[in-house]
C-alpha cells in the first residue's frame, strides 16, 4: 500500500515538472502554441480510436464512455492551456502559472483518484476487490491440474480459482465449475460477474436449465448490476425458459442499447427479442395456444418415447472453414409452430461425427418438449460465436420433419448461413 503511494507521488512529481519546467523558464508562445496543437491532435486521435473500437465490438460501451469522458477532460484542459496569453520569456506571470497548473494538477490528480479509482484495492480488509473478470482459460489437463494445485495451496487466491473456474467450463466439466464458482462467490461475493458466471455454470450442470438455483443466482448479479450485460443476457433466456416472454423483452431490449448496432451479439438479440415478441403476441391474441395448454399431463406420461437418436456429420468441403473449437449446437423444434428449441445439446467441431440423443430432460422451457408436438426437425449448427441463434457464416444442416421417437436420424451440416 505504502509502496503504491510513492509510486503514484512520484508520478506526479515528473508529471507536475513536466508542465511546471517550461512555464518557469519562460518558454516562447510559439512552442506553447505548436506543444499544444499536437496534443489536441493527439487527444482528437485517441478519441477517434476509441469510437472505431467501439464499433467494432473491440471495446465495451462502459469502457468506451469512461475513455471518452477522460480523453474531453484532457481536451478541456488542453484548450484551456492554448488560451493563455503569455508574457514575455522568464516574466512572473509564467511562474505564477507555473505554480497555479502545479497545484491544480495535483489537487485534480488526487480527486479523480478519489472519484473514479479504487482507494482500497490494495487494502488487506478487502484482499480481492482486484480480481478481474478478463482471467485466461486452462485448456490442457495439465494446465488445469497445476491451477487446481494452485488454489488446494492458497484457497483464498480468487485470481487462480477463477481459471479454474472458467477452465472446466470450457472443458464441459460443469458440475466443478459450478463448485468453483461457489467457493468463489464467498471470496468475491458484490461482484455481478462472478454471480453470473456462478449461475451459467450452475445451469449447465444441472442439465443446461436456468431453473432454480441459477435465477437465484441471475437475480443477485442484476441486484449488483443492472446493467450488467450478461446476466441480462442470461435473465432473458431464464424468462423465455419459463414462458414469462414480456420479462425476456424487458431485459434483452436493456442488453440491446449497450451492444454496438453491427455487433454480432446485437443481432443474436434481435433475433431472440423477434422470436419472444411472436411468442407474445401469439398467446395475446390466441393465434396459438397457451404454452401450458401446449403439454397436457396425459403426454407427461410418455416421457422417454419422445427421445430421437441419431448422428451429425460435417461435409468434407467445409472442414476448413471451421476452428475445431467452434461450438456445434444439436436442437430439435417444431416442423410448424414456434421456433424455440424443444430440446438442445452442445459441442465442439473437434467432437464431430457425434451421435446425439434427444428427449424431454433437454427442453427449455418445461411445456416446451418434445412429446408436446407431432412433427419436429433436427436442427445441426456450427456456431463461431457460440450463441444458438443463427447467424451469417453458420454452419448448418437439418433433417426432414419426423416424429419424437424416431431413431438413426442423420444430420449433415453442409450448408453456410448467408
């Protein structure tokens, strides 16, 4: 701590020399002018980066307005600067300048520290309020058995445990992620990520259902964070889950303002805000029935006859045009009716050719199954984004309609989304 603050002293010290040494030797105005156009030049090109980052989906919106904000400051003051009307080299009022930026960059040093920064980062009351949401991913089994050493030696060192975290996500270890995220979650417990994480994890062990525990888990991360995008992202997905569609609206359209307009997540939401919006308007204006009218009990009964087997192949043509890393979604809906997946399973490119079975333990939403429809098509996409909503540049292949049941069922991705 005490360390930190030397540092920061020191770095003010040159950055008060800096501005202070020129205006005390009585510098032309000239330079002055020449010094501050290019820093304005400077400043103006940063901005210009920040707004090109933005649009390419390279920055978030947050870190895009806290930039911009402190890139106008900077303008201000170096506008301010290029106003001054200088006195003859080495005269008093450079010096009395001099002092007057000095003292001002060091009382506004400090208090934008104060406003914007974190003065107890460093504090031992509060060991991981620096633990970030931007940690790698393990992808080998040694990789992860040397975190898993790391964290059984420290328990309390968040960083490694949410590698580990992360890492068994990514190698669909779930039910040890969402163990990770539990043990993290009582390290870092007003941190939304981490509750959103905690919840997506503890969706997918539980048979990739936001039921339960992860809401829970949805709610506190929104009570956190209001804006946070993913736990909006997975509340809209909760509330579709559930039959509660003006609820996905609600949050997908919040997620929506903070997504650059060209972005690919802007158009996964757009597609799911489409589909809740049909789904709505539908059950307002009786087009078709109500989703708990959808499954009656009677039907609850045949549960296991409803299961299709079957197998996904990739067309030899397009093997290249995919990272074996790329997620592979399996889904099956309705040949006619609402295009919700009725039941949904999830792999890589590198797991292709995969057998797969679907049945009722896989649905969405729980009147949303398999058993509830006559006809239904298996849906195989190659997701680069890994979203299930369609997009350009997809991989896909689908069967004919067929009947829940039906078994050997193939599937060939051979087609590109336009």
């Amino acid at each position: 701590m005490i360390l930190f603050w030397l540092i920061c002293a020191a770095l003010l010290v040159v950055a008060v020399l800096f501005v202070a040494l020129p205006l005390w030797r009585g510098r032309s105005v000239n330079n002055a002018v020449e010094r501050n156009a290019a820093n304005l030049q400077i400043l103006r090109d940063q901005m210009a980066e920040l707004d090109t980052d933005l649009k390419n989906g390279l920055l978030a919106p947050e870190l895009h307005e806290q930039g911009k904000r402190e890139l106008e400051s900077r303008v201000l003051e170096e506008v301010a600067g290029a106003g001054q009307t200088a006195a003859p080299a080495g005269a008093s009022p450079f010096r009395a300048l001099a002092i007057g930026l000095s003292a001002m960059l060091a009382i506004l040093s400090i208090g934008v520290y104060l406003a914007v920064g974190t003065p107890d980062a460093f504090s031992p009351a509060n060991p991981h309020a620096g633990v970030s949401d931007m940690g790698g991913v393990a992808r080998t089994d040694s990789a992860i058995s040397t975190l898993e050493q790391k964290v059984q030696a420290d328990p309390s060192d968040a960083s490694s445990l949410v590698m580990l975290a992360r890492s068994y996500m990514e190698s669909e270890r779930y039910a040890e992620s969402a163990r990770a995220y539990a043990e993290l979650v009582k390290l870092v417990p007003n941190e939304a990520w981490v509750w959103a994480d905690y919840a997506d994890a503890a969706a997918m062990a539980q048979g990739q259902t936001l039921r339960g525990k992860p809401t829970e888990y949805i709610n506190k991360a929104l009570a956190l964070d209001p804006n946070s995008m993913k736990s909006l992202a997975l509340a809209g997905s909760a509330a579709m889950e559930r039959g509660d569609f003006a609820v996905a609206i609600k949050h997908w359209e919040k997620l929506r303002v903070q997504l650059p307009p060209d972005s690919e997540d802007a158009r996964a939401i757009d597609g799911g805000l489409a589909e809740a919006r049909q789904l709505l308007a539908h059950m307002k204006g009786g087009k078709a029935p109500m989703l708990e009218q959808i499954a009656p009990p009677a039907q609850a009964a045949a549960a296991g006859k409803e299961r299709i087997t079957g197998r996904v192949t990739l067309d030899a043509a397009l093997k290249n045009k995919f990272s074996p890393d790329d997620t592979v979604f399996v889904l099956a809906r309705a040949a006619e009716g609402p295009k919700m997946p009725l039941a949904i399973l999830r792999k890589q490119v590198r797991d292709l050719p995969v057998t797969f079975e679907l049945d009722d333990s896989m649905a969405m939403a729980p009147q949303m199954k398999l058993s509830a429809f006559d006809q239904v098509v298996v849906v195989a996409r190659i997701s680069r984004s890994g979203t299930a909503m369609p997009q350009s540049g997809d991989g896909e292949g689908s069967s004919r309609p067929l009947r829940p049941g039906s078994k050997n069922v193939n599937v060939q991705i051979g087609n590109i989304v336009p």
